[in-house]
C-alpha cells in the first residue's frame, strides 16, 4: 500500500509537472492597446509581421478590432477569427458601416460629399443600377431607363442633382418572366462593389472599399497584403474592369482565358474594338476620372453616363476654349487633403490647377507659365506635361467635343 | 535492507513528492493570482496646448491631479498625491492641505506639517513639436 | 483525543470485505473528492470571472488565455464537474445493485439523491454561466420549458430569469445560485449525507453473526486508500485539464440572435432527446421528475433485501430495484447517445 500511495504521489507531481510544461508552452501574448478604444487586444501575437495598412490607420492608434472585430482576448485562432466582421474583408458594404464608418471617421458627417460610405452605397459601382435597368427595359419589364432597383435596396435622403432617384428597391429576378431577364439575374449579379463576392479567396476582398483601395487583393491569397490607399494603379481597375466580356446573346459573362500582360496595356484590354488615345493607356485611370466619378456624387444615378463627366476636354480644353484653372486660395480647400493622403506633388497655396465641370480640383494637376500643363501620375509619381487643344491645328467644332469624336482622329492603332 | 528502513523510505519519497508537489501547486497559485486584469495606469497626459498656460500662471489639472506651474523658468508641475498616503491634496491659501490627515505644503511642495514627510513629487513636463503639453507621472 | 468528525467517518476499524474497491467503486470517496476540487477551484475562478453579460465570456477568455495556469483551473473545474456526474451515477447504481438502500438506510438514500439533483443543477447553472453562443439554446430552452408549468410556470419562469427573457439579471441568478445557493445545499447535504453513513452503521453490512468473513482493516488503511484514490483521481485531472481544454466560444452579444451548438449539454441529451417526442411539459418536466420519482420510490415501494444479503453484489432478494435501476439507467444511457448522434 505504501509503495502504491508513493507511485500515486509520483504520478500526481508527473501531471503537475505536465501542466507546467503545457503553461510554459503557451504562446507569450502581444499585448497592444490602442489609443482610441483603450482596451487591450491580443492579435499581435500573431499577426506582428504585418505592416501597417496605411500612414491614417496607425495600429497605436486604431488597433485591429475596431475595423476587423473579432475576439480581442482569444488566442485561440478559430475563437479570436469567429466573430471578424466581413470575414477577411471588413470593407465589404454589407458590414462598412461598423468597420469603417462612425461619425469620426468615413461616414455620418453632415456635409453629404464628405459621407463616403453613403456615396459609394448609392454609386452605379455599388448599385449596377445601370446595367439591371438596361436589361429590365430592353426585355420589355420596364418602360423607360429609369432605375428602379439595384443588387440591394438602398435609400437616399437629399436627392441634389437631376437625374438622382430617391430610392432603389432590391433587384428580385423572382417576379420576372422572360428567361433572359432571369439569365441575367443568375449570372450578372456577382461584381459590383455591394455583390456578394464570387466564390474562391481571390474574390473575397473584391467588394467594399477594399476592392479599389487594397491593391492587389485579388491577385494573392488572403492575409498576404494589409494595404490601403488612394494611390490606386490602374491594374486594381482592370482586376474588374478587364476581366472578361460580356455575353449578351446567352446572357453570360465570360471570363477572360489569358493574362493580362500589364507590359501591353493598350492590347491587353477585353473589347478588341475599344479605342485609346495615348494618355488613356499611360496614365492611371485615377489621374483623370475623379473620386466622385468613381465613388459617386452621393445620389442614385440611374446609369454611369449620369456620372462620368471627366472628358478629353476636361485636361485639353476645346479649340476655342483653354480648360477650366482654378488658383488654391483656401487652405482648406480639398486638393490639399488629397495631396497629403498621396503625396505626389507638393501643393502649395497659389497654385493653378484644373478643375472639373462640378467644380473639383484635379490636385495631380498645374498650369505652368508657359501656358502648357503638368500632370503627376497618382500612383506613380511620373509627370507629364501637355498643351491645350486651343492654339493648335485641331479643327474639330467647338460643339462635338465627347472623347468619341477625339478617337476619330487621336486613337492609336491596336 | 530492513523492514523497518524499507517503510521509512516509501515515507521518505513520498513526502518528498507531496511537497514539491505542493510547492509546485503552490507557485502555480501564486502565478494565477499573481496576474493584472487592467491595462496599466496611463503615465501621460496631453493637457492640451501651451499657449493656454500663459507666463505666471498657476493651472490645477484635475484628471493627473497636479498643478501646473508657467514661471520665468518655463514649465513645471507638481503632483497633488499626498505623499503620505495618497490621498489628493486640495489648494488652501497659497498652500496645499490634505483632507485625509492634515498634511499641509508649501506653494513649492515643500511640508510645512506632518505626517508627511516627503515634499510633494515634481513631474516632468514635456512640451512637443506641436506644442502640446504632456505630463509624465512616471 | 476527543473524536472529531474525521474520526466519525473513519472508526478504529471497518469490515475488510465492504471497503474493498470492486464493492464500493470507491466512487462515493471520489464525489466528496470532486467536490472539493470544484470547490477550491471554482473559488479560485471566481478572482477573475464577471457575472455581467457583457463581460462574463469576455472574462472567461481572459482566464482562458491570460491568467497564468487559469486555463489549469478551469479545465479542471470544468472535467471534475462533468466527471461528478458520473461519479454519482455511479455511486447511486451501486447502491442500488448491492441494495444498500435498505432501512436505516432509506433516508440517507434521498439525501443521496437530493445530492445528485443539486450536482445536476450545478453542472447546468455553471455551464450557463459561460454566457456564450455554445450555451444560448441551452438557456432558452431549459428556461422556456419552465413556463410550460401549467399554473406556477411564468411565476417560477420570473424567479429563475428575472425578467421577459434571459438577460442581465438572468446570469447575475444563476451566478448566485451556482456560487451560492446550490453550493451551498450541496455542501450541508454532502456533510449529512456523509454523517449519515456513519450513523446509519458505515458500509450496509450484514449483522455480525452472519457475516462470512469477519476480517477487518484499521483507520489507517482506509486512509491510506482514501489517499490513493485521491491521488489518482488529482493526478488524472490534471493531465486531462493541462491538454484537453473545456469548450469556449464566441460571446452573446444579443440574446435574441443565438448561432451556436444546439444540442443541449450532455447530462441532457437524455431529455433533449424526449422534447423530439412531443410536449415539452410531459416530456421535457414530468417526464425527467417521474424518473427521479421512481428513484426515489425505490427503497419505499420495492422489497428490501434481506439483512443476510447485505454487502454484497445483486442480493437476489432485491431483484425487483435492480430491475427498475437498470432499466431507468439503460434508458437513459440510450437516449443519451441517440441523442447525441450527428444530426439527431
């Protein structure tokens, strides 16, 4: 008996033992506690190899739970992962609202420009209010081009501008009889910043903000790029914009077989009969069409034309007319924002840009004294000087001035 | 080996076992409590901009608590945590006074009546590049 | 040395054949053991744990992955007190089968039972108090199933949640109850449950002139097993805590949108298993007091063995409780693996 109680002894300090070599295996714990919450979060202990996502988000600052959520506390991966909001996109439009938005930060000011998350849930990139009406209207459902509904319901409360609608109800192909309309309805509704994301990690992060401000994200797999930004390269654009054509006979989209080979840009695009003057295939699609062309004006438009405004003539001016400048007198005019976020050019007060029909100052741009123009590429610092079209052998009228009627003559070969 | 000795022996390891067992339970118990469930106190206080401390002013910062002296020597601050036991000091003609047991200070900090004994502790004062005050109480 | 209340239950001596392991299981020793554990470290538990809905699984985590061994701690909390429950069903079948029920014995049998029912409840109100979506239909349910009483059921609903669903003062009754007034009834009825072995004559024993074996073991012995078990049941505790944690998951942040396990913990599959049947009142309330009616009932209604058959294994005079017990624990046992079948 006494042998036996001296072998139980001997296995009780074997398992207290146990118990403190599995203490001591434990992970050491990150700690980090962010200066806006206070509270402490835990994810550090994995997750120190990632770089910071941008020069507005420091992690001493904003953390990662108050955009991604999850289980601050857990060190369990599973358990801390379960509860992140969007899963691996926080950004997506189905959760911006909590990670991104807030009164403080993208959303909820009074000034309706300043609303991005508004803006973008009511943008035709959100919508594809366009295309649904389009289609709806062409298979006789509905009788003008009027939008009516988008891939979900979405309200606008201060309708400003003409062709603005208050409200979008969501697109439910369940009523409609035609089969193509139906078609439409199963094989159209997957992009589009509000979609539900196509299956497969590389689509994951290809809704919300993330899609445009996360470069790259659809290229590597998830976890790989912890990035945002306003200095978007056009190759993020082309990850939607580039990646197949439209079937319109059996209602399809058809993804793209090759790779886009960036060294080819102006070849590489998915419409063989799209035509491109040179600065529409050296520059970034950002360095011209603004962020409200992209992220909208805040009303529901009922297509893209109602929103796109940035032409030729925007840069180049008319034959009769040099293009609109405007001299930065306010400090706190804008540009000088969105100089600071993509510092490319060091805006000083005094200085001549142009600005677009509605007003907005194109920052990446200058009037030099010679009379000609700059222009810094947003994403890669490249400059580029240009002459207005007044004062050169253009004879174009001063009437006929969309980019189609610059293509007749200015179009490269493809 | 003997009977005897042989008993003694099992006795031997086994209480040997059973206490560094429990001298094991017991470092384990001590760690388990031993753990701070807060995050730790916050050692410094952005009080806003200089230029509202002017020269010759003598400002009370509640949430440190301390006093925050402008003279010609620039910035200085006192901590207004008796340093008898902790309680906060409250101002009391050109002095300070603790409430809890009637420590008195100077205008400097110095004592002026027991039972404290210790002057009142100076904090450091950092002025940044953007003009923020900062309070070190570290 | 005046007899203090260990030596009331160890006496100088006890029959040698009724303390042997392969008669008592040594399973009744094991509760006490366990109950002790959970004691110490629920205790220990409750330095860091916050009964608020907010906080409680937060705290758990906090626990879980912070407090240095406090993953130790709550793991053995957690497998001591599934490990009870079936230490005392063990303990109550092996009364039942050597049929030691039998007067004196009958009142110290309820107390039993009465002991069990408190482990029951415990078990539950603890697992409750994880506040998180592992435990959210295991709440709504067993608080629901309250109501279907006819006449006292939303009364009694009210003093169990404190409120129109579980909430805030819902987790502060449970924490108080498991902390408290369950842990407190279990102690008073384990201390007289345990007196009453003593007074009731120890180990049910046939009278001297009809035992078979008249060998006995001293105090010392019957501590020294006492110690082994002890030393076992810790050892193995400990090990079983150090490397399979107890379940966690995400907070509840809104009772109303529960996403979690909705399989009922597993001392209640068995009657989760008979909710399927149909009324939640028959099933799911007088179904399982019926049961433990029948239990109770057994030394009342049933034949008693006969005093020459005590002590040992299925006395054939006690052939009927047998029957009953084994039937009740077989029912049980089946309900609770259907019921814990994928997709049942």
């Amino acid at each position: 008996m006494k042998r036996l109680i001296a072998l139980g002894s001997a296995l009780l300090l074997l398992a207290i033992v146990a118990a403190w070599w599995a203490n001591s295996r434990q992970p050491k714990p990150i700690v980090l506690i962010p200066t806006l919450t206070g509270k402490p979060e835990y994810c550090l202990t994995c997750h120190s190899d990632l770089p910071e996502i941008s020069k507005s988000h420091p992690i001493k600052t904003f953390g990662c739970v108050i955009c991604h959520g999850g289980e601050a506390l857990a060190l369990n991966a599973d358990l801390a992962h379960s509860t992140m909001r969007g899963g691996a996109n926080p950004s997506d439009l189905s959760v911006v609202q909590e990670s991104c938005g807030g009164s403080s930060c993208h959303s909820g000011t009074a000034e309706q420009n300043n609303n991005h998350i508004q803006r973008v849930l009511t943008s035709v990139q959100a919508t594809y209010a366009g295309a649904i009406t389009n289609i709806l209207y062409t298979y006789g459902a509905e009788g003008d081009l009027t939008a009516r509904f988008g891939i979900r319901a979405v309200a606008d409360a201060q309708v400003t501008t003409s062709t603005g609608v208050p409200a979008l109800q969501a697109f439910d192909p369940a009523g409609a009889s035609n089969p193509a309309i139906q078609k439409f309805a199963v094989n159209c509704l997957f992009c589009h910043l509000n979609a539900q994301p196509l299956p497969g990690p590389q689509f994951d992060r290809l809704s919300g903000c993330a899609a445009c401000h996360t470069p790259g994200i659809g290229s590597l797999p998830p976890g790989q790029i912890h990035k945002l930004t306003t200095a978007i390269p056009y190759t993020q654009c082309n990850t939607c914009h580039n990646r197949g054509n439209y079937d319109l006979r059996a209602m399809a989209f058809v993804p793209r077989s090759d790779q886009p080979q960036a060294a080819d840009r102006v070849q590489n695009y998915y419409q063989p009969i799209a035509q491109f003057t040179k600065c529409e295939y050296e520059l970034d699609c950002i360095d011209c069409h603004t962020r409200t062309e992209a992220m909208g004006d805040g009303d529901i438009h009922s297509n893209e034309t109602q929103i796109q405004y940035i032409q030729c003539r925007t840069c180049h001016g008319t034959p009769t007319q040099l293009p609109s400048t405007k001299m930065l007198t306010d400090p706190n005019d804008i540009a000088f924002r969105q100089a600071q976020l993509n510092p490319v050019v060091d805006l000083e007060l005094g200085q001549t840009v142009i600005v677009t029909d509605k007003g907005e100052p194109m920052w990446n741009t200058r009037v030099l004294p010679d009379g000609t123009y700059q222009l810094v590429g947003k994403a890669t610092g490249q400059v580029f000087t240009f002459r207005p079209v007044m004062g050169s052998g253009c004879t174009q009228n001063g009437i006929d001035q969309s980019s189609a009627y610059c293509h007749t003559c200015h179009a490269v070969q493809r | 080996m003997s009977n005897l000795s042989r008993r003694d022996l099992f006795k031997l390891i086994t209480t040997a076992l059973l206490a560094i067992s429990g001298a094991l339970g017991l470092g384990a118990l001590f760690r388990f409590l031993d753990y701070q469930t807060d995050p730790p106190l916050k050692t410094a206080f952005d009080i806003g901009l200089a230029e509202d401390y002017p020269a010759g002013s003598r400002s009370l910062i509640a949430e440190v608590p301390a006093l925050l002296i402008h003279d010609q020597n620039g910035f200085s601050a006192l901590s207004l945590v008796c340093t008898h036991l902790g309680c906060t000091i409250a101002q009391n003609g050109t002095g300070f006074a603790c409430p809890c047991h009637g420590s008195r200070y100077d205008a400097d900090g110095n004592v002026l009546r027991g039972p404290a004994q210790k002057p009142l502790r100076h904090l450091r004062v950092e002025v940044g590049s953007d003009q923020h005050v900062i309070l070190h109480t570290d | 040395m005046r007899p203090t209340f260990f030596h009331h239950l160890h006496p100088p001596t006890i029959p040698a054949r009724q303390a042997r392991w392969r008669y008592t299981l040594g399973a009744g020793g094991t509760a006490v053991f366990l109950m002790l554990v959970l004691g110490a470290t629920g205790a220990l538990e409750m330095f860091y744990y916050i009964p608020t809905p907010e906080q409680a699984a937060l705290s758990i985590q906090t626990i879980s992955y912070h407090v240095p061994f406090g993953a130790l701690v709550r793991n053995v909390h957690f497998w001591a007190a599934q490990l009870l429950l079936i230490v005392m069903g063990v303990h109550l079948v092996r009364v039942v089968f050597t049929g030691s029920y039998a007067p004196p014995r009958r009142f110290n049998y309820l107390l039993g039972l009465g002991l069990f029912v408190c482990a029951i409840l415990l078990d539950f109100t603890g697992y409750i108090l994880r506040w998180d979506q592992g435990i959210g239909w295991a709440l709504v349910v067993g608080t629901n199933l309250i109501k279907t009483i006819p006449w006292i059921g939303s009364p009694l609903y009210l003093v169990l949640t404190g409120g129109s669903q579980p909430g805030p003062p819902t987790l502060i009754r449970f924490y108080t109850w498991h902390i408290f007034g369950l842990a407190l009834c279990a102690m008073v009825l384990m201390v007289w449950h345990a007196f009453r072995v003593r007074r009731d004559g120890g180990i049910a024993v046939p009278p001297p002139h009809l035992r078979v074996d008249q060998a006995r073991i001293n105090r010392n012995e019957l501590v020294r097993r006492e110690v082994l078990a002890m030393l076992l049941t810790g050892a193995a505790l400990i090990l079983f805590a150090a490397f399979m944690p107890a379940p966690i998951a995400q907070p509840i942040t809104d009772i109303s949108a529960i996403r979690g396990e909705a399989r009922a913990p597993w001392f209640f599959l068995w009657v989760q298993q008979m909710l399927k049947w149909g009324d939640p009142f028959i099933w799911g309330v007088l179904a399982p007091l019926l049961v433990l009616l029948m239990l109770a009932l057994i030394p009342y209604i049933l034949p008693n063995p006969a005093e020459r058959e005590l002590g040992r294994w299925f006395p054939a005079s006690g052939r009927p409780a047998q029957i009953a017990a084994a039937v009740i624990a077989l029912l049980i046992i089946v309900l609770t693996i259907f019921g814990s079948l994928p997709g049942s």
